[in-house]
C-alpha cells in the first residue's frame, strides 16, 4: 500500500471511530476529513468540494423539500388518519395496517417526515384504544426503513449508491431496480414483527403525568418581590434572572389576578409571587441578590401547571435535522423565538437536571413546554420539532392536492426515464414554491444542514480511496480472504460489513465508505458490481439494532420510553433473518 493508502486508510478509521463516539456531530468530523484529505493533497480542492455539487447530494436536498411539501400542507395527515382509522380495535391488524401504510408511503417520501406525522397520530390511537405506546412506535420506525428500500428515491442510501455507481460507469440505477428485494425484505420484516418481534417489545408506561416524567416538580418553586428587591420596576427582560441564574418565569400572581408566560417588557412590582423553574441552589443565590422571598407552593404542580385554560403543557421531540441541535435554549433565544418555555427535558427515557437553560440539546431529546395554543399550533409546523399533541394544521387542502401531483409527477419523470432523477426532484421542489405550496423560508428550512454537510464533507472519501489505490488494495485482500471462487460468500461479507458499520455511523457515511469498495471487488473478480452495491444499499437502510443508528429509531426512543437494550432485543434477530434472506435472493435476482 502506498504511503497516501496509509493516510486515507487511517482517516477513514479516525472517522468511524468518532463517528461511533458520537463526541462530535457527524457533518464536523466530514468536514475534518475533506480538509485534511485536501491539505495533505491526496485530492484537489475541486475533488474535496465535489460533494457538495454531487447529483445524490442535490437529489436529496430536493427530496427533502418535496417531503416538506406534503407533511406541512396536511396531506400525510389527512391519508394516515384515514387508512390507520380503517384498522378498527384489534391490535394485530392495527399493526397490520400501520406497518403497511408507513412502508408504502416510505418507498416514495423521506421516511423521516412519515414517522414525524404518524407519531402523534399512533399516540392518539394508542390512547383511544389502551395499547401502549411502546408496541406500537418502534414497528413504525421499522417499517419506515423496510419501506425505504422499495425504490431508487425511498432512502438517501439509495440515492447516493446510485450516484457512485453512475460516477464509476459500472451502472446506472432506475427507480424501482430496488423493488423486488425490496418486497422480500418488507414481507419478511413485517411477518418477523407480527409473529416475533412484538412479543419482545415491552409494554411500557410513562409517568402518572409529565411533571413527574420530567422531573420538574422538585424544581418548580414561588418567590416573592420585596419591597427593596433591585427587580422592582426593571422588565423581565433587563432582570436576565435566566441568564444569570437559569431561573426560568413561569407565572406572576398580582393582585389576585395571575399573569401566564409574562411577556419580556412585563415590569416586577413588590409583592409579586412568581412561579419559577429553577433549580433549589440557584434560587438561594437569588434570594440574597435580588431581593427574593421563597415561599412554599400554596398548590402542588399539577394544579399549578396543567389545568389552565390560557397556557397548556405540550411534549415535543427535538426533530433529528433541527437548527437547535448543539445549541442550548438561552443561545437560541427560545422564549423569544417560539413563544414558549421549556420546563423539563429527558434525554433517552431519563430527566435531564441542572441548569435546564444551559444544556445542549441533542436530537431525539423531548422537551416539555409551557405556551399558548397559537405557540403549539406553530410548534406542530416547525421543521425543529415533533409536536406529540394531536393539534390539526390549518387548512391547506389546494396545497396538499398540488404537493400530492408534484411528487406524482416526480416519481413518474423518473419512472419512465424522461428525467433524471436530479432533475425532476429539482424540478418538483422548485414547482412547490412557484404555486405556492410552501414558501422559500419553509422550503430552505427544510433542508436537514447536517446531513447535507456530512454528505458533501464524506464524499471526498470515495474520491481519496480512488487516487490512493486503497479501494483496489482493500478489495484485493478482501478476495483473497474468501476466494475468488465463492463470490456470492463476499456479498455475505459486504452485507454484514454494511450491517455493523451502519450500526455505528450514519446510514449515508457507510453508502460513501463501502460502495467504492465494493464496485473495485467486483472488477477485481471478474463480476458484477451490482449485486455487491445491492448489499451495501440495503445493508445500510437496516440499522434495527440501536436507538441512534437511523434517524427515526432516534425519533421514537424517547416517546416510546424504551431503554436501548430494547432496541437490540427486537432488532439482533431481524438484522441476522435479512442478513441470510439477502444473501440468498441477491444472486438470485442480479447473478454474479
């Protein structure tokens, strides 16, 4: 191997490695490995930026405007209510129709906007039907992924396989090649669900109610204003009690009279009784600093915070491409920007405590947030959360029915090779904004930052394997390893490879790492790359293992209240049963 192998061959292991550690996000450490692929001139800065220009990349970034388009105009909602209200009480068929649904309506839109619209909706049905939550959210993550692999543009993994293999010239993917170990995968997935799965899902029940799930009510106490407080006649906002002191304003009681989420310029005046969130140990520095008296509640939390009719108490899941991932609620502005307060958080079925203004939220973590019924009505069509209230969108039915033909007419471009399928997802996502199914700000909020970063950062990698000669080295020890004379045992092997890699990195890193590979196996044996680029396509779509490895495991961790151990329960037997089924029926269906 030659002394560039070494460098490329030892930063793709720095970048598995932190990618598995998570201690960094994943578009960082793509970046760092563009960069350094690019000062150590293993590529040229035009190869390290390429990405960023790639077909998959841009086709993805159109996707996932079109998928804006149908979940923000209502039209998922409106067909997922009436297909899952079709299942009646049993569950077993309620699973049936959900599954079916979730996959269906993956094979063609990101299956990370499906599940963000059907969580609320099996929440709700769960609750009517007293089905727990848990039996319900991790067979619709699953199925979303099963579904995903149905056609060319049901994952980004797809997507962007097929943009290496067209690069290469080894082969040029349309949109339903995927199909036919697409519906093997989804049959046997759904069966293994139904007969297997479920009975090792554990019914698992929240907290009597949030505050206790949150671990909030330790944490909510009253002051009162003293006379000689320094707050008197200052506005809430000039007070900087959360930024000093992390202490969060729930409620001024005046005069009898109580006053719900104070706005900003809301003046103290002695003698008010505040309602706060704040951690006991800061609220006795604040006592001696600004004047303040606790006092014990004169009514426990549940009546303080749940029963009102002006404000009210909603859960939200921080969505996997939102802006605040990173970023803790005082550097976002929360309180300003979305007209609500955040009480309580829990990261992976545990409260976070300490200073609640302060933590860096992660994708997945839930959030519990007091605000006023317009606030949760523009919480429900923020791109930043999952709202897991049931509140209706307003009406947009002639922009649903536009979303609707939009996609149909994207997919049929593409179906029928009048298109690329650059062109038409461009072209359709462009048509949503020009009829005014959604507007540019919504349109360019749609766009998941960091997976387009980390894709445009990453596929600097398929570049640098190629000039440095590892992926011919890599691909010539991996033939003389197995054989060259059981090349169905290396689809095995780079089925399995995918599995575990996907496991510990993102679906789309492991598409970028692995597809070079196994296009340069082939070659190296004589065969064709196709059904080696199949096991790495549909490998990396199977990440049933963990709760972080997709991102729609992420979505629903929380909210079904699994523990992680869940995940690799249900998800270890069916990874091993669509290991062999794919093994056996590749061959089969694009012979070697």
């Amino acid at each position: 191997m030659t002394s560039d192998g070494l460098l490329v061959l030892a930063l793709l292991l720095t970048a598995v490695i932190l990618f598995a550690s998570e201690r960094w996000r994943v578009d960082f450490i793509a970046l760092g490995v563009m960069i350094a692929l690019m000062v150590s001139g293993i590529i040229t800065p035009a190869e390290g930026v390429a990405g960023f220009v790639n077909p998959a990349t841009i086709t993805i970034a159109a996707m996932l405007v079109l998928s804006a388009g149908l979940q923000h105009t209502g039209a998922l909602n409106e067909l997922a209510e009436r297909i899952v209200q079709t299942a009646g009480h049993s569950e077993t068929r309620l699973l049936i129709t959900l599954m079916l649904t979730v996959a269906l309506i993956s094979a063609f839109v990101l299956n990370t906007a499906v599940v963000a619209v059907f969580i609320p909706l099996v929440l709700k049905i769960g609750d009517d039907l007293h089905i727990s939550p848990s039996r319900l959210l991790m067979p619709l993550s699953f199925a979303s992924m099963l579904g995903g692999t149905l056609t060319l543009i049901g994952t980004s993994t797809n997507l962007l396989v097929a943009g290496i293999a067209q690069k290469a010239g080894v082969y040029t993917f349309r949109m339903l090649d995927f199909t036919p170990l697409g519906i093997i995968v989804l049959l046997a997935g759904l069966a293994y669900i139904l007969l297997i799965g479920r009975r090792l899902i554990p019914a698992r029940q929240g907290e009597g109610n949030l505050l206790d799930k949150y671990g909030v009510r330790e944490y909510l106490s009253e002051v009162v204003v003293l006379p000689e407080s320094p707050l008197v006649g200052k506005r809430l906002v000039e007070s900087d009690l959360g930024a000093r002191f992390d202490i969060t304003v729930l409620d001024i009681l005046r005069e009898g009279r109580t006053i719900h989420l104070p706005g900003s310029s809301r003046h103290f005046r002695p003698g008010d009784v505040i309602l706060v969130r704040a951690p006991l140990q800061q609220l006795l520095a604040v006592q001696e600093s600004e004047g303040l008296a606790i006092s014990p509640l004169r009514k426990l939390a549940p009546e303080l915070l749940e029963k009102r009719e002006s404000v009210a108490l909603a859960e939200v899941v921080v969505a996997p491409h939102s802006s605040l991932v990173g970023h803790s609620f005082k550097e976002v502005n929360f309180r300003q920007r979305f007209g609500a307060v955040a009480v309580g958080i829990q990261r992976r079925g545990q409260p976070v405590f300490g200073k609640l203004g302060h933590e860096s939220l992660m994708a997945g973590d839930m959030l519990l947030l007091l605000g006023r019924p317009e606030a949760m009505v523009a919480l429900r069509q923020s791109p930043d959360f999952l709202l897991l209230l049931d509140v209706p969108l307003p009406a947009r039915r002639r922009q649903a029915s536009w979303a609707v033909g939009v996609m149909a007419a994207v997919v049929l471009a593409t179906f029928f090779d009048l298109l690329p399928v650059m062109v038409s997802a461009l072209a359709g996502a462009f048509a949503l904004v020009l009829f005014g199914v959604i507007d540019l700000d919504e349109a360019y909020a749609a766009l998941d930052k960091r997976v387009l970063v980390m894709l445009g950062g990453i596929l600097s990698l398929e570049a640098a394997m190629e000039h440095s000669g590892l992926a011919q080295w890599l691909a010539n020890h991996v033939v003389d390893l197995l054989g060259p004379s059981h090349p169905w045992l290396l689809v095995a092997a780079f089925y399995f490879m995918a599995m575990m890699l996907t496991e510990a990195m993102s679906n789309q890193a492991t598409a970028v790492v692995l597809a070079p590979l196994a296009i340069s196996t082939a070659q190296a044996l004589g065969a064709s790359p196709v059904p080696f680029l199949m096991a790495v396509t549909f490998a990396a779509s199977a990440s049933f293992m963990t709760p972080v490895g997709y991102q729609t495991n992420t979505m629903v961790y929380g909210v079904g209240g699994y523990r992680f151990l869940d995940f690799t329960r249900v998800g270890a037997p069916l990874n091993l049963l669509l290991w062999i089924l794919s093994s056996l029926f590749i061959p089969i269906i694009w012979p070697l």
